[in-house]
C-alpha cells in the first residue's frame, strides 16, 4: 500500500510537470530480489494505470558505473578498503537539506561515522547506488516515504564527495492504521495484488491511495486519475501520517463499480465466475447484464460476486445453516413452498411484476404476513436470508430453477 502511494505521488507530480517518471529496479540486495516480486511489481503498476516513460533499469545491469565511482573516491582517498568492502568515513559534520514537504532538516553525521559503499561480495549498498544512478539519469526529484529521511543526509556526503549535484527531496507521511500506528497486515498493509484479486477497480484504489495524504480541495473524495495529474500540487501534500480508512475505501469502490458500463461490469464478474468454474465461456451476456443491473449498487467489490451472489450459478445453491434453521424448519413450511410451487408454474410469462402479484395473491389467500412466505421462499431459492429484492432474483433465475429449488428445499430442507 505505501509503496504504491509513493510510486503514484512519483507519477502525479512527473505528469503534472511534463517530467519523465523513471522505473529503477534496485535490485543489488540478492536475498531480497526474486522474479516473483518482479512480476508483482509489473502487474501493480499496471494495475495503478503507470506507464514508465523509461525503464526498466536494473542496478544489477549497472555495476561498471558504480565501480568507476568508487575508484575515484578511492583514488581520492575518500574510501577505503576494509575486509573486502569499500568504507567511507564520514567527517563530523552538520548536513542541512530542504525538504520540500518539511522545510529545512538538520542531521549530525556523528550519528553515522562511516558508510558501506561495497559490500564484501562486491555488490553496491543502497545509498551508494542510488546517488550514483540519481545523478547519472538526471534525476531532479524524488518523493519517498518519511522513513526515508535517515537516509537522505547520508547521500548527501556521498553526492558532495563524488561533486555531484542532488536532486530535490520530499517525503510523505507513512501510512497508519486505526490504532495510529504504522499500517499492519491486519489493518491493510496487504499487496496490491491482493486489492486487485478481490476485485477493487484500479482507478478507484488510485483515487483512494491519491488522498491517503493529499487533497484536490473542496473536500472532495471523487476524483478521476486523469484529473489528479492535473490537479496535482506536492506542496499540498500534508505532514501528518494518514490515515488508512477500510470503509471509505470500500465505498469509494462502489462508486467506480456503478460508473462502469454495464456490459463492462458484467463482462468483468463473468470473469471471476467462470474462474471458479460456474459459469462457461458461453454464457449468455444479456442474462449476465441483468445480474450487473440488479448487483451494480449492492457490491463493494467484484469478489461479493461469488461471495454473496453465488446463488445465481450455483444449482441447488449453498443453504446456510442458520437461513435454514429460522426459515425452513417451520412446522407447515414444506407443504407452503410446494403450494407456492403449484401458484408459480403456470405464469405465463415469468417475469418480476407476475411473479410478484402471484406471491402476493397467495399470501393473502392463506392470510399470512407476507414476511411469513417472502422469507422462506428467498432462503428456498438463494440460500440465504439476505439476498435483492426477490422478485427480480426468481425473474432473473427463471422459471425452471425457482420451481426445481422450491420443490428441493421442501422435500429435503423444510418442516412439514
């Protein structure tokens, strides 16, 4: 999730400028690098809506530079050589930099009195390879986290021993939960890839990660990618931490989903239907249209549809126990939903306002209460006791699977 914030901060700010937004794998650090991240690294990007104007760029692929400008600072005698590695000591010193969220920060340097510029398996560290490679690829300004600062002070004398120029410097706010404390597992701090699998829209999580920090003002919370990189003003980008809200998340979610198309939407939860193989590839579009319809305002993300909605594929559908235990194990139920069965069977056209009159009719013709069938019926023909409005759920259905999933759950769910 931070990550994602910074590289999209990166990304606004080099848009909003006419720059050139650069993607550099930093790779040297062999028990951290592995394909695997790399793949996620792409996909999220992708996901995020970045395209890279250059890159990518391996530090692994770049190590003749950083060599060439550790023998200069060795041939300076800048550096030495220590067991294998490459030191540079630090003078005691104060190093001022301007932040340009932060303003000026001062750092002793007797806080580090020396820096690993190579390791002892000749791989350069972090801040080594980063200043060589800022000032080798132009690099006028980099937005990072706030845990980054630390760092900054310690670049600062390698960029002054090497006589190179430094780019400019902002870094934002960490992220935290609702404890106030940096973002957990528990509170969030997932992958982006997992946003993306449960089905969170790329534009929507942008929109969100764009105010984790910053405002377009007006207390606005709805805003287009595309009008974030206008809008974009890094001085506007607050101090304090922000605060990772799941809830706000998830409605700004829905509020994408309802913008979608309604043959993109339904194209997208056929998708993930077919993924969990309830659906073929086949299937009939406008029937899924009619289920984007009904769903569209109900789901916070794509996956509710095999999480809430599997009813609509699943035949006989997943009965829950408790829908069950407070519906159908009623004294009667069974021959109530066999009689439902028989009023349903010969409509003519099954469709929400017959069906609805045809409930209705034999609700008052038994003189119940019409929560007294409408509930059992929707556990009979949902599973659940929670579901859309249920005429438009039987209508969609069809006739053949409500009246096969009316007689299935009074032959073998329901209290005679």
């Amino acid at each position: 999730m931070g990550s994602a914030r910074t590289a999209l901060f990166n990304w606004f700010f080099a848009k909003h400028q006419g720059g050139t937004f650069i993607l550099r794998i930093e790779d040297t650090d062999q028990k951290r690098s592995n394909p695997t991240y790399l793949h996620d690294i792409y996909e999220s990007l992708e996901f995020l809506g970045i395209r890279p104007d250059e890159g990518p760029l391996f530090q692994s692929q770049r190590m003749a530079h950083y060599q060439e400008h550790t023998e200069r600072l060795l041939r300076d005698a800048k550096a030495i050589r220590h067991e294998g590695a490459v030191i540079f000591p630090v003078e005691p010193q104060q190093v001022t930099f301007t932040d340009l969220l932060h303003g000026d920060i001062t750092v002793d340097t007797t806080l580090f009195e020396s820096l690993v510029l190579i390791k002892s398996d000749g791989l350069p560290t972090y801040n080594f390879a980063c200043v060589v490679d800022d000032a080798l690829m132009q690099i006028t300004h980099v937005i990072r986290g706030d845990d980054h600062i630390a760092n900054t002070p310690k670049q600062l004398v390698l960029y002054r021993a090497l006589g190179l120029t430094p780019p400019t410097f902002a870094h934002i706010p960490l992220i935290v939960g609702a404890d106030r404390a940096r973002l957990s597992k528990r509170q969030g701090a997932t992958s982006v890839a997992e946003y993306r699998q449960v089905g969170y829209l790329g534009d929507a999580f942008v929109n969100y990660l764009a105010l984790l920090g910053w405002s377009p003002g007006g207390n606005r919370e709805f805003v287009h990618p595309e009008e974030i990189v206008t809008l974009f003003d890094l001085t506007k980008v607050k101090k304090a931490a922000a605060y990772f809200d799941q809830r706000k998340l998830d409605w700004l979610n829905g509020q994408y989903i309802k913008e979608l198309p309604l043959p993109q939407l339904a194209e997208r939860l056929a998708k993930r239907v077919i993924a969990k193989g309830w659906l073929t590839e086949d299937y009939d579009r406008g029937w899924m249209e009619q289920i984007a319809a009904l769903l569209r305002d109900r789901l916070k993300v794509l996956q509710d549809i095999e999480e809430e909605h599997g009813f609509f594929f699943q035949d006989p559908p997943v009965y829950h126990d408790e829908a069950v235990q407070n519906f159908l194990r009623i004294d009667g139920m069974a021959q109530r939903l066999l009689e439902l069965r028989q009023r349903l069977e010969p409509l003519p056209r099954f469709e929400t306002a017959a069906i609805e009159q045809a409930v209705r009719g034999f609700v008052a013709g038994q003189h119940l209460q019409a929560k007294e069938l409408i509930h059992p019926a929707r556990v009979a023909v949902t599973g659940r006791s929670v579901s859309p409005p249920l005429f438009e759920v039987m209508a969609i259905l069809g006739k053949e699977k409500v009246l096969s999933r009316l007689e299935y759950a009074a032959t073998q769910l329901a209290r005679t």
